[in-house]
C-alpha cells in the first residue's frame, strides 16, 4: 500500500523571488518587509505593528487556494501563480500610496474608503487578480472609469450606493464615507472580493484582504509610532526605487513612477531658506550715537546703534527656459524681503550688460520682465558679484550650463524641479526648487 504524497507547504519566498525578473520594484520592496504565515487573518494584507514596523501576514491556506484555482482556469494554466504574484502587487501598492499610514479619510477607515483604495490599485493591475476582485469596469462597478485616485472613486461610491432597507432614510443617496458602513481600523479592502449586482448597490460587494493593523502606529506616544512608520516606509521606498531606476520599474507606469519619486523626494521650504539666507546675509554697521545709553560707561561716553543690511546680488537667467511662472513666484517673495535687504537685481545670458543692472530698495515694489535672450553662462554674473563687494549672491536659473568660477561670497541656486534634481553640474552650494 502505497503512501499519499503530501503537498508541499506554501512557500511565499518562491513567489517574492519570482517578482525579480518582471517586477523588480516589487521584489527590492519586499525584501525590506517583514513576512509573517498565520491563521489569524483570512487572506492577506500588509500592517503597520506597534513598533511602527511594516509586515506583510498572509494566511498559507488562502495563497495555496489561489495558486489551485488559478491554474484551473483557462487563460493561467501555464501560469498558476499569476494571482499570488497579483494580490503581492496589490499589498505593495496599500504601502506605496500610503493607505496604511498618511493616507486616511477624515472619518477613519470605513467599507466605502476600502473598496475606492482597492479600485485605486487594481485599476493597475485588472489582469493580475482573480475575476472577482474589485476592478473599475468589471461586475458592480461596470460604470465606474478606470485610473481614478481612491478619492474620487470614494466619491463615486458615495454618489451611486443606495441606502438598504433598514436605513433610515427619505431615499436620497449616501454622501459621507462614514455611515453605517464603516467598520473601523479593523476593516477589510479587497485583492480578491465577492462582487455581486450593478452599480448602485455595495451592500453585497464583500471585500477580503485584512487591514486590520492599520490603526496600531497610531496608538504609540503621542503619534510618535506613526512618524516613525512613515518615515521608515520613506525610506523603504526610496531604496527601491534606485534599484528599480538601475534594473527596471516592470509593469508600473510612468505616472505612477513619478508619484513615487514625488513622495519620496525632500520637501524644503524654498522661502524660508530664501529668508534666512538673505537675514545670514546682513552685516552690522556700528555708528555713535547719544540716543542710545552707552551699557558700559552710561553717560560719559555714547552708545553705539547697530544697523543691520545686507547687499544682495539677485542674477536672473535671461533664456527662454526659466519660466515666467518661476520668475513671477520668485519676484513675488522677493518683495516681503526688501525690508531685510537691498537687492541689486543682474539680468544676464552669456554676459552682464551693467545699463540693465538696477536696485531694488527698501519697500519698492518690482514687475519682473525678460529684457535680455540667447544662451547661459554662470561666470558672467559671478564676476560682475565678485568685483562689486556684495554679501550675499542668489540665482534664478534653469542649471542648464556648466560650473562656474567660485564666488567671493555666499551663493545659493534657485532653480525648478528639473534643475534640481538633474542638474547641469553638482555643487555643494544650495539649489533650491522654485516651486508655486
């Protein structure tokens, strides 16, 4: 009599390893997660633990089920795997949008908030999931367009359910994510859901991958797990995606990447940094004078007055690539500044014409206007500033030129969101992005 072989366990490392070939994205975010098999949850889903820790828990029996059901099915017979590798994806993308951290409803989680995140991520990846996952254009949301944010499909939902019997109420349709639907931070959104009926009714649209740790950072000292969690995901995400700019993105589009790299790119208050560049910029002129009480020798000698100004150069990139956007936001802000400094505004290309050179005084008001075009050259401006004795050098550019000479005082780039981030050249000095 001969033994029955047994199946071998569910081994979720096969899977994550499979998503390096064609998703490498995906398989440089999860090595950074940890994974844990259970029991406990019915699916899958990714939490954030009380440590302010990312962790991915999925249920063996569940991922063992859709490997069987897969391969049963027509079009993955040759691939069994496909939903597995589909509800990773969608795990991956709760993380990368931020569903389980920063990016929350204000009426907390509800059913409603579930099911707009998950139409969110598999608008992505409709051919990844199983037929009854829930898809924009598939079974209850047939009508609902594909690409949206969670958002507006949050507000689609609210605007096409139907209130059920038992509620209480005259007929109209529900218009706030928190009725009673919600099921709080424990709810569940769905990789994989039942769907059932045309639009217009959710009530049988069950949802089934496990969100239930969602609310745990939050719980820490005064939100410090939270803070700690979202900058850790930051990071994890950052790391990814410079392997993913080395290997390849896989099936994420070029939208998606650029939200990606705008989430995780720093965040830095250009004015701020304008403002207190210009006030590190001021220098203390000392006069007698007998108004002021002299601290050491009251009343024989005078006191001294100190006058704080500073004389800075502000150069403007005269070609056509700066925008009149840019500059007008620029210009704007220099104006609440001309009470800290003098400003001599240097319009330049490839050169300095010092008859188009002007001041900006104390409390004047400046429109901002091209009145030189042709190429870029960084030197011209740096040596009409370092012949003419000033404290302090900024400049409007697109970064589009080479590295200029040194600059005899302190010099700080202002520039868009290409130059900054792909400039012409690297320097150790500030480039800040402009933006409006």
């Amino acid at each position: 009599m001969t033994a029955t072989a047994q199946k071998p366990a569910f081994n979720l490392n096969m899977h994550t390893h499979r998503l390096l070939s064609d998703e490498p994205f995906f398989a440089a975010l999860s090595r950074r997660l940890d994974k844990r098999a259970t029991t406990s949850v019915p699916t899958a889903g990714v939490k954030v633990t009380d440590e302010g820790r990312f962790e991915l828990v999925y249920n063996p029996e569940f991922m063992e089920r859709m490997v069987e059901e897969c391969g049963n099915t027509k079009d993955n017979h040759d691939n069994p795997y496909r939903w597995v590798r589909g509800i990773l994806m969608h795990e991956f993308y709760h993380l990368v949008y931020g569903h389980c951290t920063t990016r929350k409803p204000e009426g907390g989680m509800t059913k409603v908030w579930n099911m707009a995140m998950d139409l969110a991520i598999n608008t992505h990846i409709p051919e990844e999931l199983p037929p009854s996952a829930l898809v924009p254009g598939r079974g209850p949301f047939e009508e609902f367009p594909k690409g949206l944010t969670a958002e507006a499909y949050f507000n689609l939902l609210n605007d096409n359910e139907q209130p059920s019997e038992d509620q209480n109420s005259e007929g109209s349709n529900s218009s706030s994510g928190d009725d009673g639907e919600g099921e709080g931070s424990g709810s569940s959104s769905g990789a994989d859901g039942e769907s059932g009926g045309k639009s217009g009714s959710f009530d049988d649209v069950e949802t089934l991958d496990d969100h239930s740790g969602w609310g745990e950072a939050e719980a820490g000292d005064e939100g410090t797990n939270q803070q700690i969690a979202e900058e850790r995901l930051k990071d994890m995400i950052k790391k990814s995606a410079e392997e993913a700019n080395k290997s390849g993105w896989g099936s994420i589009s070029s939208s998606t990447r650029e939200a990606i790299m705008e989430a995780i790119s720093t965040k830095v208050d250009w004015r701020k940094v304008l403002r207190s560049f210009v006030k590190a910029s001021q220098k203390a002129s000392r006069r007698s004078t007998v108004k002021r009480i002299n601290r050491r020798f009251p009343y024989i000698h005078a006191g001294k007055r100190s006058d704080r100004v500073a004389r800075v150069a502000i150069s403007i990139d005269q070609s056509g690539s700066v925008s009149n956007v840019m500059l007008a936001a620029f210009f704007s802000e220099l104006e609440q500044l001309a009470k800290y400094a003098e400003f001599v505004v240097v319009p330049f290309d490839t050169t300095v014409e010092e008859r188009l050179v002007y001041t900006w005084k104390k409390g004047e008001k400046k429109q901002w206007e091209r009145v030189m075009c042709g190429g870029t050259c960084f030197n011209a401006p740096t040596e009409y500033v370092n012949a003419n004795n000033f404290d302090g050098h900024i400049v409007l550019t697109d970064m589009c030129a080479p590295k200029p000479i040194p600059s005899k005082c302190q010099r700080m780039w202002m520039t868009d969101s290409y130059g900054a981030t792909q400039p012409y050249f690297k320097t150790h000095e500030k480039v800040l992005e402009v933006t409006v």
